[in-house]
C-alpha cells in the first residue's frame, strides 16, 4: 500500500540539477534554476513512492520563510505530518510539493500556484505580504535531503498574526536569528539551519 495514497509531484531528473550546477547548501540564483526545470520534456509528474526511493530525481519544494520585523516563523513538525523523517523537527519552512492540480509541469505559474496553494492549506495570516525569490537549498548528505531540491520565497510580513491550519505544524512563533542560531539551532531540519546560515551572513553583510 502506497504510503502516500498516490501522490503525484513534479521531481526533475538529477542530471538537470548538475547542469546548472549541484552543490551543498545555498545557491542564490534561484530564477536560473526554475527557467531550467521548468521546460518541456525536463520537469514531470513521478509517484512519490517511486520518487522518495530514487536519489536519480529531485522533487521540487517550495520552501516559503516569513518574516516580520528581523523575527523568523518557525514550528515543530509533529507525527501528523507526511514525512516520518522529519518528525519532531522543527522547520523555517512552509510549503512542499507541486501537484498535478497546480497545472502543467513546463510552466513558471504551475510552480507559484503550487506554492501558493501549499501556503493556504498551512497556515493563515492577516496584513500584507511582500515576497521575494530568494534561494536554492539542497543537502544530498541524507535520505530526506538527496531526493528533494528546495526553492526558497522570503516573505515580509507587516503584521505577527499568523496561525495554522493544519495540526502537523505545533509551537508557532516568530523568534530571533539570535534564538535559531543558539539555543533552537540543534533542533532544526538541515534545510531550515542552511537558511538560518544565510540569513545570518546576510544579516553580517549590511
């Protein structure tokens, strides 16, 4: 039986990621690799089942941070959550997957509405949103990490009023650079420390 009941995501094959460039950790150049991805007979639906035992395919992820006031939004995944590797977690990162609902696998639209639509299931929040295209993360150093391929949005927010929709997502709150990079830092997903790292660069660069 099928742990994920079926679930088609868009994965490209991993030679596409070495074109443009494999690495480990944060790449900045995030547009490069979508306009790459993001082409007929490159990007396609693949069974997830298949796709999370397949390290030769990375499934795209779309990896919304959100930020008010210098204070990053952060959560502890919980066992409700799909992915059994990352329980207990905690994770900067809202989003996930591109479906088939979110439209055809060569378009730039089908990747934003999947983002965009994995948002909304997540969490809800009131105020405006501004959002920026900030970075490609990857880690092949683990299971979870050499299967999936990270695109990160950076979202600011004018306002803290932020919940969840789904039960998965526990202990959300916004907490410092100071606080994810001290005394939270063990406990974070390898995806969400490579994000606290840049932001802490970024943040030493002004």
């Amino acid at each position: 039986m099928s742990r994920y009941n079926g679930e088609q995501v868009l994965v490209v094959p991993r030679k596409a990621f070495e074109e443009v460039g494999s690495f480990y950790g944060v790449r900045r150049n995030p547009q490069e690799y979508l306009e790459a991805f993001l082409k007929p007979e490159v990007a396609r639906y693949m069974d997830r089942d298949a796709a999370e035992m397949d390290p030769s395919f990375k499934q795209i992820i779309a990896y919304a941070i959100f930020r008010h006031n210098g204070r990053i939004l952060a959560y502890a995944r919980t066992p409700k959550g799909g992915e059994t590797r990352l329980h207990n977690k905690m994770s900067l990162g809202i989003g996930g997957h591109i479906n088939p609902v979110d439209g055809l696998t060569d378009s730039i639209s089908t990747y934003l509405s999947g983002m965009e639509r994995e948002i909304r299931e997540e969490i809800t929040f009131s105020g405006n949103a501004t959002q920026s295209l900030y970075a490609v993360i990857n880690d092949d150093t683990n299971e979870v990490g050499s299967v999936h391929l990270g695109v990160v949005h950076l979202f600011e927010l004018d306002t803290e009023e932020v919940a969840p929709r789904e039960k998965k997502l526990a202990e959300l709150g916004f907490h410092t650079l100071e606080e994810l990079s001290g005394s939270l830092y063990e406990r974070l997903e390898t995806w969400s420390a490579i994000c606290v790292d840049a932001l802490r660069a970024d943040e030493k660069a002004l």
